[in-house]
C-alpha cells in the first residue's frame, strides 16, 4: 500500500518521478483523489512553506516542489469533482503598475496554487482598475499585490481606493509584498495583511479566508 504520507516526503525532496509514481499507485489501489491531494500533495506544500519561512529551503527547491505538485494535481484533476481543486477560495494577483519585477510575485502564484487557491496572475505594470476587473470577473475573495520598487508602493494604496470605490471592498480582503514593504505600511494604507515571504503568503491567505 502507498502511504501519503511517502508522497508527502517525496514532494518535499522535489522528487518528480517518485510523486508521479506515488500518486499512480495510489490511485490504482483506490485511493479516493481528494485524500491524495489533501493529504498527500498539499501537506507536502504545507511543510515546504513552513520551511521556506525559517530560511531552511530556498527558492531552487521550492520551485522543485511546486513542479512536484503541479504533476500530480495534473494527474488527479480529471478524476475529482468540480470544485474540488480551488476550493480554498479564488485569489487576483499581479505587480502593480510601474513595476516589472515578476520573480517574487509568480513564486508567490505557485505557492498558492500549490495549496488549492484558484489563482487570476494579471503579470506585472498592472493598473488599480485592472484588479477592480479581474475582482468582478472572477468574483476572487483575496487580491495578492506586490511591488519591488518604492516608488510604486503608492499606486497599492492606490488599488485598495479603487476596490472601495467600485464597493467591492466588503467582500475582498487585500494582502501586499514585496521588497520594500512592511507590515506598518500595510496596516498605514489599509490593506488586510503583509506576507515577507511566498512561505508565509500561503499562510497568510489561509487566514484571510477562513
């Protein structure tokens, strides 16, 4: 019998031929899909934020694991049902306009999708009405920005205005980061968290909606 928790460990390790064997097996020895990816795929992200939080993973292996991840959720998807994957809530995120940096923001995107967010990533230079937009659109619960450059920081203050006065902000909580950020610049222009790290947006996002 696979043991999740084996697929767990091997998500950890980054070991890609290993989760994808895994999660055959599993399957052909009937487990249900919504286990594997609960218990086995997503626990296995679970950790590896945790660890890339206290600085003991760094960027090379977290994106091994998220690769991990996305080749057995690419396995399982046929086989669970709708709304099974995402069912952690709906998140719009993007790099507000003026700024190019996109590194940091997509480690984030694979992070959060990893643990079962359904992600809109609007990319980079992305203007306030832009995420007024794509809220609407998608009907998302959490809007994720970021910004490298001090200059544009603003233009997120900007963007959490533009949420208000399009009178969605009831229904949307906004978390921000990025390099120059900080939690005091977070609560100054009203947003609903800080994340330091993509370890800690997915916890981050975990408590923002639950």
């Amino acid at each position: 019998m696979v043991e999740l928790a084996n697929i767990t460990e091997s998500l950890i390790k980054g070991d890609e031929a290993a989760v994808i064997r895994l999660v055959q097996s599993a399957l052909a020895e009937g487990a249900k899909p919504a286990e594997i990816l609960n218990r086995g795929l997503i626990e296995g992200m679970n950790v590896v934020g945790e660890k890339m939080e206290n600085g003991d993973v760094f960027i090379p292996e977290v994106l091994l694991s998220a690769r991990c991840m996305t080749a057995g959720v690419n396995i399982l998807r046929p086989l669970l049902g709708a709304g099974e994957v995402g069912l952690a809530g709906k998140i719009v995120i993007g790099t507000v306009k003026g700024d190019l940096h996109d590194i940091g923001k997509s480690l984030v995107r694979l992070m959060l999708e990893s643990v079962g967010f359904e992600i809109t990533d609007l990319g980079v230079d992305v203007a306030p009405e832009k995420f007024v937009q794509a809220v609407k659109e998608k009907k998302a619960n959490l809007v994720a920005m970021s910004a490298l450059l001090t200059t544009t920081m603003p233009v997120m203050r900007l963007t959490i205005e533009a949420i208000k006065e399009s009178g969605l902000r009831d229904r949307v909580k906004v978390m921000i980061g990025g390099a120059p950020v900080t939690s005091k610049f977070a609560k100054d222009i009203g947003a609903d968290g800080y994340a330091p790290d993509a370890g800690s947006a997915t916890k981050l996002a975990k408590s923002l909606l639950h």
